[in-house]
C-alpha cells in the first residue's frame, strides 16, 4: 500500500505542468506580458490633467508666446500659395501677351512676387525653429524634474509596495511615461493651435478664391471620414487582439525563458512549443489582418482626393475659361486641397 501510494505521489510530481491559459499570463518581473492590456483607459486623467498643468504654470507666459508664434507661422505657411498662385498667373498672362503679340512676360513682377513668397516661407521656417527650440527647452526641463521627483519618491518608497508592483512597471514609469510626457510637450501643444489656425485659414482661404470649389473640397471630406470610420471600426478589434497576443507571446517567452530548469525538469518542451506555436499563429493572423486593413486608408484617400483634384481641374478650368477665375487661383486652391489630406 505504501508503495502504491509513493508511487502515485511520484507521478504526480513528474507530471508536466498544465500550460497557463493565455488571458492569465504575466510574465515574471513585470515583463512585455504585463504591458500590453487591450482598452486600459486613464484612472484620474482630469486629476493629472490638473497636476502636469501645475507644473507647467511656472512657463505660463512662455507657453503663450509658443502659441502665439505658431499661430503667426501657420498664417504665414498659409498666404504662401495664394502669393505664388498670383505668380503662375502673371506668367500666364504674360506668355498669353507673347501669343498675342501685346508685349512679353514682366519678371519683374514674377520676381518680386517670388521673393514675398521666400520671405513668407522663410518666416514660417524661422517661427517653426524659434518654437521648437522653446518647446525643446522646457520639455527638457520638466522632465528632469519628473526624473529627480521620481527618483526620491522611489527612494522613500516602502519595501512591500515592490511586492505587488511589477519592476518593469516601476522603470516604464521613469522611461517610458516621462518620455511620452516629454514627446507631448514638444509636439502636441503647439500642435493644437497650428491645426486649428491651419484650419481656420485654408477655409477662408479657399473660400475667397471660389465658393464653388470650395463646396466641391468640401463634399471630399465627409465622404473620406464615412470611409476611414468604416475602415478603423474593422481594423480596431484586430489591433486590440494583436496588442493582446503580442502580450501573450512575449509573457510565454519571458516565462519559459525566466524557468528553463523547471521546464526541462519537468519535461515540458513539447508543451511549451506547443503553446508557443498556437500564440503565434494567432498573433501572424491578427497582425496580417490588422496591417491590411490599416493599409488600405492611404489608397482610398489617395483616390478620393485624386477625385477631387480631377473635378477642382474641370470646374475651375471652366471658369478660367470663362474670364471668372485667374489660373493661379486654381493652383493655390488644389495646394490648399493637399493640406487637408
């Protein structure tokens, strides 16, 4: 009998471990496993709204100046067509005049416009650095402050709050978040204001030149969005599933990688091929599908907009034809099209 029984317990040890299921898998030390958790939303996000705004009271008037000269270099980006639209025009009218026998091309006139759109686009490109240098300047600062902020609260940290977090959590939030924080600094601020002035002036820009082309831009843009809506509202539960599966693949090798002894004690090699191989495949087929479908968005736009551009070239050729639209309006109106691409 106490053989019986020892022989069962012997069995029971030299039994392989069952593989985890792939929705409990973490990895150890807070691995690429524990990282990617599809649909984690933001705990307090007007809290820390409220906290990183606190920190950026100190640049208060910094920051409005960076708005404010990213404001003046979008307007200045944005009267560039319509000025080298009027020179397409003066050489037009000029060759026209050639073709006549009323006189030649005035490049002189061509000449100085060219040199208002140089100096337009050199204001824009000067602002852009000026910005950017600023922005650089008190991202870096803020996040050396994080750094050093960080850096004491971790050394006053009790020893059991390292028990239930993770140590790849604990460097992600170092690294990882600080840089991102950093990344928006540089980008997004100036970023909102550039969009919504770029915005704003390509519409009032479009709209002086011809309404009608206008209305025509117009009709491309929702149409694009019905598209692009159809094509995320596909692609986003593949990418959810790949972010999940990458998860898994990666915490699968951390494990198996981490407890190499165990599993060649228990010989469990085949198992864990085994697994690997269906989180993989799994992981191939999600990717493949995520890819493809967020490929086809540039096509599709390319193909819209080129519709566009074809009926922008019809009307507006009509119209230069008719005496009612100069031909460099029309090749400041198709660059201002681009924009919205």
């Amino acid at each position: 009998m106490s053989n019986a029984s020892n022989s069962e317990n012997t069995t029971n040890q030299n039994k392989a471990p069952s593989p985890t299921k792939p929705a409990q898998r973490q990895g150890f030390g807070g691995g690429p496993g524990s990282r990617f958790v599809p649909g984690e939303k933001p705990r307090d996000f007007k809290g820390t709204m409220q906290q990183l705004l606190g920190y950026l009271g100190k640049y208060k008037w910094t920051i409005i100046l960076v708005l404010f000269i990213a404001a003046a270099s979008t307007v200045f980006s944005i009267f560039g067509p319509r000025t080298l639209g009027k020179a397409t025009t003066a050489l037009y009218e000029g060759v026209i005049r050639m073709v006549r026998g009323q006189g030649g091309i005035d490049f002189d006139e061509i000449g100085t416009i060219l040199l208002r759109v140089l100096a337009l686009y050199l204001s824009a490109a000067t602002l852009q650095l000026i910005q950017g240098f600023i922005m650089t300047t008190i991202a870096a600062d803020i996040t050396f402050r994080f750094r050093q902020e960080i850096a004491h609260k971790i050394h006053h940290l009790p020893l059991r709050y390292f028990d239930h977090v993770t140590h790849g959590e604990v460097l992600s939030r170092v690294t990882t978040d600080v840089d991102v924080i950093s990344q928006t600094l540089q980008q997004s601020l100036s970023q909102i204001i550039t969009s919504i002035v770029s915005v704003i002036g390509i519409l009032v820009m479009m709209l002086t030149i011809n309404v009608t082309l206008t209305l025509i831009a117009l009709t491309i843009i929702p149409l694009s969005m019905l598209i692009i809506r159809y094509v995320i509202s596909h692609s986003q539960r593949f990418f959810r599933k790949q972010q999940e599966y990458l998860g898994h693949v990666n915490g699968h090798v951390e494990e198996m990688y981490g407890a190499h002894v165990v599993l060649k004690a228990f010989n469990a090699e085949d198992q864990s091929i085994s697994t690997m191989k269906q989180l993989n495949d799994t992981l191939y087929d999600t990717a493949w599908k995520a890819q493809l479908f967020s490929t086809m968005i540039r096509p599709i736009m390319h193909f819209i907009g080129n519709v566009g551009y074809v009926a922008v070239a019809i009307v507006g050729g009509n119209q230069v034809i008719q005496g009612r639209l100069m031909i460099g309006d029309i090749q400041a109106f198709i660059q201002y099209m681009r924009s919205f691409q």
